[in-house]
C-alpha cells in the first residue's frame, strides 16, 4: 500500500484451464487517503489584506472530516467578521463555502492537503467590506491527519452483522447497508466473504457483511 496515492491489494484466484494451474490477480480493495481535522477548528492564514499589510487568519468549525458551521475571519485581533461554514474533506480535497453574516455574499475555499500534512489553496468571492475578508491564497496553520484507507462501495442492500455469522450462526444483525453507501474496510477482504466494515454510515460504526461489496 503506498501512502498518498491510491493503490490496489489483490489475491490469487486458482483456475484450471489447458495449460494446468494458473494464478490470476484478482482486485480485493483499493486504498486511498482520508484527512480529517484534529481538534475542533481549522484554522488558516490567509493571504495579505490589501489596505492593511499584513497576513489575516481564519477559523472554521470542524469534527473530523466535517467543515462547518461557524467561522470567524479576522484581519487583527480587533477586527474581523463571522460566517456560516459547509463543506468537507474529501481524501486530500479541502473544499468548503462560507455565507458571511455581514453581507449574506458567500465565500468558496478549495485546496489540497498535501504529503506534510498541510492543507493549502485559493478561495474566491466578493470582498467584506472594509477588507475584513479579501479573496486569496491559504494554507491551514497545522498538518492534518492523513491515513491510507481501503474503501468499498455496497452494491445491494445487505445486512450488517456484529460478527461473522459462520460457522455456528451466533451473528446478529445490527442493521442494514443501502446500496451506494461508502465504508471502509478493515484488514483484507474478498469478493465472496465476509468482511469488516467500519465508517460514519455503518450502524453502530462497524460490522461485518457478506459479499455485496464493490472494491
């Protein structure tokens, strides 16, 4: 698995054909990048203010890959301007808008979390009046967290369990996946088997399902 690039696992699957055995790599999961915020807030410095030279600063409410709902853009200690926030952390894409409380005018910020950590882009919109809040280039104060994660699509509903439910049946389930939910894998996983699963979207936070997993 190689941190910061999507990456696929494979096993062998045995056929029998003409020419006797053969192992052929057949895909079991792929692996990609989830950054989340550590703590409750991200925070930016922001690009120059124009009229007053020096580098603001903002902070955004955030719970793990969650951006929102409150920010605050200041341009000094004194002087700054609150917002409503949405958005996320998607992988490594930093993508989240702000409504400004002063104006009702939104502000949108894009960026990339990058192999530091560090999560840097631009944002675009009208400026607040009186440069409290100007369009620029950002980076986020502190590193994010970052950790490869192997991730699968549901292709039908199935039934999430609290534990494999074989060889004696002692499973119970715990709760239904839809098809089109996201989770995570966690350890390998086949076509065909059972596997952990774990993610916001998981009843209870993790389980286990049989097959109905697209890698």
């Amino acid at each position: 698995m190689t941190h910061g690039r999507m990456s696929r696992l494979f096993v062998a699957a045995v056929v029998i054909g003409a020419g006797g055995v053969l192992a052929v790599p057949m895909p079991v999961a792929y692996a990609e990048d989830v950054c989340t915020v550590p703590g409750e807030y991200l925070n930016l410095h922001l690009g120059p203010q124009p009229a007053l030279g020096y580098r603001a600063s903002l902070t955004v409410q955030a719970a793990g890959a969650t951006i929102g709902s409150s920010a605050l853009a200041k341009v000094s200690p004194e002087l700054g301007t609150y917002g409503k926030a949405t958005g996320s952390v998607r992988g490594r894409t930093v993508d989240f808008t702000i409504t400004w409380d002063a104006t009702g005018t939104q502000a949108r910020f894009t960026g990339t979390v990058g192999e530091d950590g560090i999560a840097r882009g631009t944002s675009t919109g009208a400026t607040v009046p009186i440069n409290l809040w100007v369009a620029g280039d950002w980076e986020s104060m502190s590193p994010l967290d970052c950790a490869s994660v192997a991730t699968a699509t549901v292709t039908s509903d199935v039934d999430v369990y609290d534990k494999k439910n074989e060889p004696d049946g002692a499973g119970q389930v715990v709760g239904i996946l839809r098809a089109g939910t996201q989770v995570q894998l966690a350890g390998s996983c086949a076509p065909s088997s059972w596997c952990q699963v774990s993610g916001p979207n998981v009843p209870g936070g993790w389980g286990w399902v049989w097959g109905h997993l697209q890698f």
